[in-house]
C-alpha cells in the first residue's frame, strides 16, 4: 500500500467516530464519465460554463442556457456512482465519515448509499419555473430538447434546474451547516476539487483553523496543497478511496481485536 493511503487510512482512524468530513468536486465524477469544468474534454469544452449556467444568460436567453443543459442532464442521467462514491458511503456506514459536503449537482453520492450529504450547490433532480415557482422533477419534462421545455402552469420557458449557477447565492442552510461541520471535523478529505470556486473552497481553510488535518485526493496539485493541505494523495478518486477505506477496515479490526 502507497505510504499515504497507509497514512490517510491511520489519520481517519485516529479522527475517531464521525470526526471526518469530506469536501468533494468535479473530479470525484471524472471516473462516472461527467466531464470537470476544469481540464480538457467533453461538454465544457463547446460550453464555457461560467456564461452558459449564469443565471444573467439564463433570465436573458434561456434558450441559450438550454443548450448546454440538455447535454448535462442527458449526462448525469445516463452517469453511475464510481467505487470513489461507494468508498465514501463505506466510510460513513462504518462510522468514521460526519458527513459530505458536495459541490457536485448530480447526485451520485446518494446514490452510492451516502446519507449525510450537503448539496453546496443544489442538485439538477428538480427544476423550477423561475415565473411562477412551479417545480418538476426532471424526468417529468423528458425527453430533453435543446428548446427549454414549457411550463404547463404559467406558460413561460424558464425551467432553471435547482442548482446554483454563476451570480447565484449559496442557499444559506447549505453555508451555515457545511461551515459547523468544517469547525467540527478533525479531518477533512478534499476529493476531487480544484478548490477555487468560493465559497466551497474555504472549508479546508475553516477546518484547518479549527484544528483538523486536511487531506488531498487529486491527481493534480492545487491552490490547496502548498498552503493549507497537509499532504495529498495523487491519482483518482475512483482508485484511491476503496484503497483508503480497505486500510480503515484493517486498522479499526486491530483495535478491536
Ligand atoms: P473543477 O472542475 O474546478 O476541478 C476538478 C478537479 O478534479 C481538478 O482539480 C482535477 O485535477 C481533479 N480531478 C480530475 N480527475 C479526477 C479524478 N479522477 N479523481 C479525483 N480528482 C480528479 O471542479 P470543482 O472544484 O468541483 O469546481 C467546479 C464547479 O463545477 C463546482 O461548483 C461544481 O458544482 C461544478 N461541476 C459539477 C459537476 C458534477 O456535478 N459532476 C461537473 C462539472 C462541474
Ligand atoms: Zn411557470
């Protein structure tokens, strides 16, 4: 076993029951096939996300915002949970993980059996008619055309799925529980994240002010690892996480034995 799976796995069972607090990205989907903002590839590279799901482009030109969201939510529909998902979910069945908290909006974490997950930035599951508030399960507006589907209550074309876009606020439950988990946590595992987008990427910056280790999982380095990380582990979530659980495993059956 790689000297900092070894490392990660003796850290998360010295935090002890439910001290460990997960901040995930992008990156933990990469291994399910949805492409990260960041990086080379697939949908973002025909979208800049930062106008397509801004919410100025989308009260403006929803048409426009629609293109993008046909192929993101045909997308996360048809992507299924990597063994980094699961591995999540493992450690928290076990005891050790408080909870997730998620900048992903495509719901894989509860999918994988994961209980405890915060939502930083919404979910694309629903989608609201930003004129009358109706809501819709998004199955309920399949099959997706690139033209925005209409609302059957009021007519109007602007169903936003329930994510936060660009310009948007961060529903403020989601800030005030994910901030009393980072205070609260003694280890927070980043997973996936190029840790740039704020609010989200100040958790490990609270954690560490409040005592706890933070732990990397990334293939790549980020603003993260020279300052506030305190070690990371490089290679992919869907790799590295079963391997950090499985060392968990071992190391709590020597405590009880
Ligand atoms: P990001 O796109 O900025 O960064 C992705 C990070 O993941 C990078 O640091 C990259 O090195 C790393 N990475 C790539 N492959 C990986 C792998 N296999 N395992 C582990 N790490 C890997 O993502 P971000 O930091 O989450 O911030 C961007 C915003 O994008 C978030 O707010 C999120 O809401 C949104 N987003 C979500 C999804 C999704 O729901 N799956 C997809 C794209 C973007
Ligand atoms: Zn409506």
């Amino acid at each position: 076993m790689d000297d900092n799976i070894k490392r990660a796995a003796e850290d998360i069972v010295e935090a002890g029951n439910k001290k460990v607090v997960a901040l995930t990205g992008a990156g933990m989907s990469v291994d399910s096939g949805i492409p990260p903002f960041r990086g080379k590839g697939g949908l973002w590279e025909e979208f800049d996300p930062e106008v397509y799901a801004h919410i100025v482009t989308f009260k403006q030109d929803p048409a426009k915002s629609w293109k993008m969201l046909k192929d993101l939510i045909g997308l996360i529909t048809r992507a299924e949970p990597n063994a980094g998902h699961f591995g999540l979910a493992e450690l928290e069945k076990i005891g050790f993980l408080s909870c997730i908290i998620t900048q992903n909006i495509d719901g894989l974490h509860q999918r994988a059996g994961s209980r405890e997950v915060i939502e930083f930035h919404g979910n694309n599951r629903w989608l609201v008619c930003l004129d009358c508030e109706k809501r819709y399960e998004v199955s309920e507006v399949f099959p997706l055309k690139e033209v925005p589907p209409i609302c059957d209550k009021c007519g109007g074309n602007k169903l936003k799925p329930d994510a936060v876009f660009f310009g948007e606020m961060i529903p403020p439950e989601n800030l005030s529980r994910s901030n009393r988990e980072a205070v609260n946590c003694k280890l927070m595992l980043a997973v996936g994240t190029s840790a740039v987008v704020y609010p989200a990427a100040g958790m490990p910056e609270i954690a560490k002010r409040n005592g706890a280790k933070i732990i990397e999982i990334n293939p790549e380095k980020t603003p993260l690892t020279s300052s506030i990380s305190d070690y990371i582990i490089e290679g992919s979530a869907g790799e590295i996480m079963p391997e950090i659980v499985k060392g968990v495993r071992q190391l709590s059956k020597q405590k009880i034995n």
